[in-house]
C-alpha cells in the first residue's frame, strides 16, 4: 500500500482514483478544481480531498494526475499552489494527462531539479477502460521513476509500457490518435458506401471484420454508426485537441501528416453541425447530410 494523491476527478480521473482505493488498497487524498466532485468522490470511495494540489501532493509517495491539456496540467504542478511545491524528495508524479511532449520535458526537468521523479503516462481506452480498470498506459520517463511508478499504475491498467525518456509517452499518444482518426474515417466511408450500394450492412461487417479490414472500431463502434447514435465514447471536441498536439508535433519534427490534417478539418465540419459532444464515429453523419 502506497499513500497516493489524484489530481483532476473528470470522467477518467474519478473512476481511476476510485481503482486505486479498491483494487490497489492504497490510502488515496483527491484534489479537483471544482471541489464538490472531490467531496462526491471521497463519499463513494472513502479517501479524503484537499483544497489545493500543493496540499493533496505533501507527503505522498505518489502523486497522479489527469486533467485537460497543458495549460490545466501546469496550473496544478506549477506555482505556490501547484502540487510541485508540495512533493517529497524521492517520491513520484505520474502525469495521464493527454499533453505535449513539450510540456512532459518541461515538468520533468522541474521534478529532477525538485529531487522528484516525472513519468508522463497519457492512457487510451476511454471512459469505459477508465471505470472497467482496463486502460492502456504510455509512458515517457527514466527507468527508475517507471519501475516505481507501474506498480501503481497497474490498479486501472491492462497494458503499461516505457517507450524511453521524458515526452515518450506523450508521443506515443500521437501515434494512437492518428492511427484512430484514419481508422474511423475509413470505417465511416465504408458503411456509407455500403448503405449507397444497398448492401445489409450487418452482414458486410459481420464478414469483413473476420479479414484484413478488422479494428477495434469496427468490432465496437460499427452498430451504433449505423444506428446513426454517437454518444458512446471520446468526444470530438477531445478529438480535435488531440489532433491539434499532433499536428503542431508535426511541424517540430517533420512528419508528414496529410490524413490526420484532413480528418481534423472533417471533425470541424462536426463540430459545426452541433457535434462538438458527439462521439468520435460522427465523422459519419458528416458524409449523411
């Protein structure tokens, strides 16, 4: 048993604080900027709250934190606030918060010279591998600050690997955003055509997804694309700032990212029929207008 703190309760980080409590026993302090979600969490799962990040992280072995891009992420470590401030030597933050690589270089230079340990570590798998404990974790840090870190981690993981150094993981991130966005894309044209052809499209995925053509989002999104409901998963507005970091990412490093530059724009057409909540298979219903 570990003495943790989460920062960030939002629809990952509640059910996540809520593992390490029950399936890892650890003593578990929360901190979320509207603290009334920190009350509701600490009611359901037992652990206590703290009324700012510098007094959840004092005295913790580790500190784990999940919020919503990098200007949220350094108003929660950096300052006389932050939980920076408060950190023990020795101990570890464990950053799943889906971020720049740029800023995971950042915090965990600051974390060295604070003589703490830094592991940026984004997760996928969404709300429903967040409350199933089932998510996949990336990370980016020293082999030391991992090897403490995993262990823990392990509490709401199914798969958690080191890719190498500071902003790995973060980059590891991107990887599986634009492997996604080419993928829903692909099935979205694909059941568009078949419902153009007047094929059963029940039938077609039913045999497809036995071959080549198979992913993760045609086994779990394809019913409900062709239902035309998208409320089942990560949001486009979540998406688009995704996408966003991979792209300015891009830029740094060269890459060339045509279809995910593309697909961005699509999910902007989204945005503006209404979908900024919709799930990320609406790209869909932009080609059913």
């Amino acid at each position: 048993m570990a003495k943790v703190a989460f920062l960030g309760l939002g629809v990952m980080g509640f059910p996540m604080a809520g593992h390490l409590k029950t399936k890892g026993g650890h003593e578990v302090t929360v901190y979320n900027r509207t603290a009334a979600k920190a009350e509701d969490w600490a009611k359901k799962f037992g652990g206590r709250t703290a009324a700012t990040p510098k007094q959840a992280a004092e005295g913790q072995d580790f500190v784990m934190c999940c919020v919503g891009n990098d200007h949220d992420l350094r108003a929660v470590t950096i300052g006389p606030d932050g939980a920076f401030a408060g950190m023990t030597k020795g101990a570890t933050f464990v950053d799943h918060t889906t971020a720049s690589a740029e800023v995971a270089r950042e915090l965990d230079a600051a974390a060295t010279k604070g003589g703490f340990k830094f592991v940026d570590a984004p997760v996928s798998g969404g709300q429903a591998g967040a409350e199933n404990g089932v998510l996949t974790v990336m990370c980016g840090g020293a082999e030391d600050a991992y090897a403490a870190a995993e262990p823990v981690i392990a509490a709401y993981a199914r798969m958690c690997k080191r890719l190498g150094p500071a902003g790995s993981g973060q980059l590891t991130k991107m990887v599986n955003q634009i492997c996604i966005a080419g993928l829903v894309q692909g099935l979205s044209e694909g059941i568009h055509f078949a419902k153009k052809s007047g094929l059963d499209v029940a039938a077609v995925i039913e045999t497809i997804s036995k071959g080549a053509a198979q992913s993760w989002q045609m086994e779990n999104r394809y019913k409900t694309m062709n239902d035309g409901k998208f409320d089942f998963g990560f949001a486009v507005e979540w998406m688009r700032k995704d996408l966003s970091i991979c792209i300015a990412e891009a830029r740094r490093n060269g890459a060339t990212l045509p279809v995910t530059a593309l697909v961005d724009q699509f999910y902007a057409e989204v945005e503006k029929m209404g979908g900024k909540r919709w799930d990320t298979s609406s790209l869909l219903a932009r080609l059913q207008r």
